[in-house]
C-alpha cells in the first residue's frame, strides 16, 4: 500500500525498526528493461501456464509482473497447480508469492546461496530443480527479468504465524492473537520524496503488519512471521487453548465496577498467560537431549521432557513447530512465577508514623553476603523509643490465587559483630482488595515472629493466603508509551511493624528496631 507521510524526527526514531512486510511495490531501483516481453507476458502467452497466468491475475500480481523492476519467476505448468482451489484467494496469494523472487535469478546461482522469495522464504537450487521442483525450461529472458518453467509446485512450509492463521485446528489462539494486528509504516523501506514547507520529510511510504505482542522491541515474543528468523513454538490445539484457559482464568479475576471491563481484562490477560512461554529463540528439533529451555519471555523451564510431552512436530519455514494437545506448564515457572520485592526498593515503600527508614549495604566480604538478598537491606527505627516503627511494602502483581507468604530479616550484627543480643518481634498486616472492590486487611502476629541477632531470619507469615482478586498488569499495558511504574495502582501491601511490649523493651529483651531484606509470595503449585 503506498501513501504520503509526513515525518517527524520523534515519529522516524518510533519507527524505525525492521519488520518482515510483502509490501515491495515501486520501493525498490528498476531493473534493466529490455525490449522483449515482460515476465507476465511471457507467462500469459504460454498455454502451459494458463492457470498460474490466471493465479496471477487472482492474487493482484499482474501490475508488479508488468512492471519496470526484476523478477524472477519459477512457474509451475497447470498439471501442478490442477488442485488448488481457485476460490481460496489467499492460498492463490500465498502460491503466487512462493514462486516469484525479486531480480534476476539464473541457474548459474550458487547452490548454496539461498533465493529470496517474495513473501521472504528462502529456497535453494538442487540441481536441476530449484526448492525441490524440477525445472523443465530455464533461464527465458524477459524484458525485466528471467521465467523458470517447473514441473511441480515449490514446496510450501508455513512459518509460525501462517500455520496458526491457516489450520483449523489452531483457531482460538490465531484469532486471539489477531486482535492486535495493526498496519504500521516501516520508515527503512520507504523513499523520501520531498521535504514540505515545515521542513518536515515526505515519505512515499510502505506499511508492514505489526503486532505488538509478537514484534515489541522489547516486550515482545519474537517476530514469529518474519522469515529471516528462527524460532520453536509450541502450538496449542483449539482443545489444548480452551482447557488452558479454564485452568488459568480463575487466577485473573480482575476487579472493576463494569464487569464487562473486569471480563476483558481477566480475557486477555489469560489468554497472553498462555501465550507468554509457548516461543523459544531457537530450533529444537530433539526436545528429550535439552535439560532445560528459556522462552523469549524469559521463563527458564527445567522439565523439557514434561513441556512437549504429548506434541506433534512440523517442521516451519522459520523453525519448528509442535502441536500440543494440552498447555502443560508449571504455572510457577511461567505465568505464576514467585514474587519477590525487596525492602531496599523506594517505589511502593512507605514509613510509618515516627518511622525512619535508611537504606543499608552488607559488605562483599562478610559471611552473610551471599544471603542478604542484592546485599542490601532496609533498618527501620522509630524516632522515639515509646513508639512501634513500621513500614509498608507494596507488593504488585498479585493473582487471584494462593500464596505462602514470607518476610526475610537480617539481623543486628551484619553492620557491627559485637553485637549479639539486637532481636525483636514482629507483625504482620495484609492488605487487599475483595471481591466487592473494597479493601480488606487481615492481620497476623505471633509470638514466635522473633528475628534473630545473629542470623537471617525468614518468617512464615501466612500459608496458602488466598487473594480473590487479582492485580496484574500484563505486558501490553507496559508496551504502552504513555505508562510507567508510577501508574501502577497497586492494591495489596503488606505492614511490618514491630510488636514488642513496653515491659519487654524497658527490659532490654527486645528492641524497636528491624532489618528487613525482602517480602517474598510463593504461590501454591497446583
């Protein structure tokens, strides 16, 4: 599709990127131009090839045949092309375009120099045959480009996407993902033209598919589409996608006073749950020899074996693909992973009254440095000593699930070794949002949440606590430019405080006084 665009020096640097695009239309230098036939009239005139002439034509390929740039065009004779349905406009397009290259493409062509197709996938010359079809007319000169006769069809294999978007079987993951197809400008393929009186560039300009989820320079899960990169991807069936959302679903219940946003909300955060570790930066082609596999999300998952138990392999254009019959994740190694927050942190981190707080370090040296969490640590004090210092740590992305929830202590002699008897007790309030929107707080105190002077100390501060709503923020809201951390609008916190009687403090048994390395939530395997 070409336009005129108008761009900025902001909107050139955001779109900037390389992405895969069929749009080369009069984006590229002409070829030479002879005298003789164009390719399309070459393949027009022979009746051998009446039927790819008339694929042509279907797929909106003539102009582009008839044009002043270079092609090259392996045509196969209408004995194999006699089974493809006509009426299927996009198999015809995706037929055409596995049989034309850009250039000039003779049989002199190294074997091992791949050919680039027009829809990016690259095939080779064996011989006399090129992708495995054999060729029965070579090398014809047309006036812009070369006409290959073969006599078979170039063997088609789907890269990732396609093969989603083509299979029934695979329709409820293709149709979830589509909802994010956009059309984007890909400023590397397209010509300035002229400068307009801003000053301001003029672009005759190519659009190219985008989707965030996938193409996100830093969010996303890889340019599965894109020809000229290689991936694995497990493929859910429309079984496997429905049975992992009923599974995964309950963990995203979203709260808000419309239920058809909090429904939305919980719909597609479910649906990127299972998404969000099915693709792998790399061809496996033996799963049982790996020990482990990272998906591009950054999930690193130690049973392979487990993970692709059940699938079928289909070998893709640009890698591998393994149909599964059933999403089978450790939900606490992919979209419900343990959530750390370390007390050092000053976003979502609040004193309370007559609280200090000061941030301290553990030198590299001292034996308790490998445990201290980032060897840094939070000291809370209070600035009197008749009153209980506290802090709230904020504590984001929660599921709607339950966690065993844990608070880890460092004790009084990290900074100084004499000291041996700087202990005190603690307790414990969550706070969160209920079903009905409104905040709720539960608090919990024991005797025994008493921190040691001499070791780290890690308090079990609840089991299997049960969050009933969820407050997540998935990795499309992130790839929003206009967001940041700040706008998070986190809903669950915990208060640390400490719990120590005035008897127990005027005795010197216990202080006012705690060093807190880190909250930790461990979801229950389920």
């Amino acid at each position: 599709m070409k336009s005129k665009y108008i761009i900025t020096a902001s909107l050139a640097a955001m779109m900037a990127s390389a992405s895969c695009s069929d749009d080369w239309d009069s984006h590229y230098e002409p070829g030479h131009n002879g005298s003789g036939k164009t390719v399309y009239e070459m393949i027009k005139a022979d009746p051998s090839l009446s039927r790819f002439a008339e694929m042509v034509d279907a797929a909106g390929y003539k102009t582009l045949l008839e044009s002043s740039q270079t092609f090259t065009v392996f045509a196969p004779t209408n004995e194999a092309l006699a089974t493809v349905d006509m009426d299927d406009q996009t198999a015809v397009k995706r037929i055409v375009a596995n049989h034309i290259a850009r250039f000039n493409v003779s049989t002199a062509t190294a074997p091992d120099k791949g050919v680039k197709m027009y829809n990016g996938k690259r095939f080779f010359f064996e011989g006399k045959a090129f992708g495995s079809a054999p060729i029965i007319s070579a090398d014809n000169i047309a006036g812009n480009g070369i006409l290959h006769v073969i006599s078979s069809q170039i063997p088609y294999f789907y890269n990732l996407r396609e093969y989603m978007d083509t299979h029934e079987s695979t329709t409820s993951i293709a149709e979830f993902i589509k909802r994010f197809d956009e059309r984007r400008l890909d400023l590397e393929a397209s010509r300035p033209i002229s400068v307009n009186e801003s000053g301001q560039t003029v672009y005759d300009s190519v659009m190219v598919d985008y989707n965030p989820v996938f193409e996100h320079s830093f969010l996303g899960l890889g340019s599965i589409a894109c020809e000229d990169s290689v991936f694995t991807m497990i493929i859910p069936d429309n079984n496997a996608w429905q049975k992992a959302y009923d599974r995964i679903s309950p963990y995203y219940n979203v709260y808000d006073a419309d239920s058809k946003v909090s429904d939305s909300i919980r719909d597609v955060q479910t649906s990127l749950a299972i998404l969000g570790d099915l693709v792998y930066r790399q061809r496996i082609t033996d799963p049982a020899s790996l020990s482990k596999v990272v998906s591009t999300s950054g999930s690193e998952i130690t049973d392979v074996a487990s993970l692709f138990s059940g699938t079928m392999p289909v070998e893709a254009s640009n890698g591998m693909i393994y149909i599964a019959p059933s999403v089978n994740y450790d939900n606490t190694l992919t979209w419900n992973k343990e959530i750390e927050v370390e007390g050092e942190n000053t976003v979502g981190r609040t004193p309370g009254a007559a609280t200090t707080v000061n941030v301290r370090s553990v030198d590299s040296s001292h034996p308790l440095a490998s445990e201290v969490s980032d060897m840094r640590y939070i000291e809370v004090t209070p600035t009197s000593p008749s009153r209980q210092p506290s802090v709230t740590i904020s504590i984001p992305d929660v599921l709607s699930c339950e966690y065993d929830i844990y608070a880890s202590f460092v004790p009084g002699n990290v900074a100084d070794e004499t000291v041996v008897d700087d202990r005190t007790r603690v307790q414990f309030t969550i706070s969160y949002r209920g079903e009905n929107g409104r905040q709720t707080s539960k608090k919990f105190n024991s005797q025994d949440f008493v921190t040691s002077p001499t070791e780290m100390t890690l308090i079990k501060v609840a089991e299997a606590f049960s969050f009933p709503t969820s407050n997540f923020y998935d990795r499309l809201w992130s790839m929003d430019e206009s967001h940041s951390e700040l706008d998070k609008s986190v809903t669950t916190t915990l208060l640390v405080s400490t719990n120590v009687s005035n008897a127990e403090f005027n005795r010197n048994e216990l202080t006012r006084r705690f060093r807190l390395d880190r909250i930790i939530l461990i979801p229950v395997k389920k």
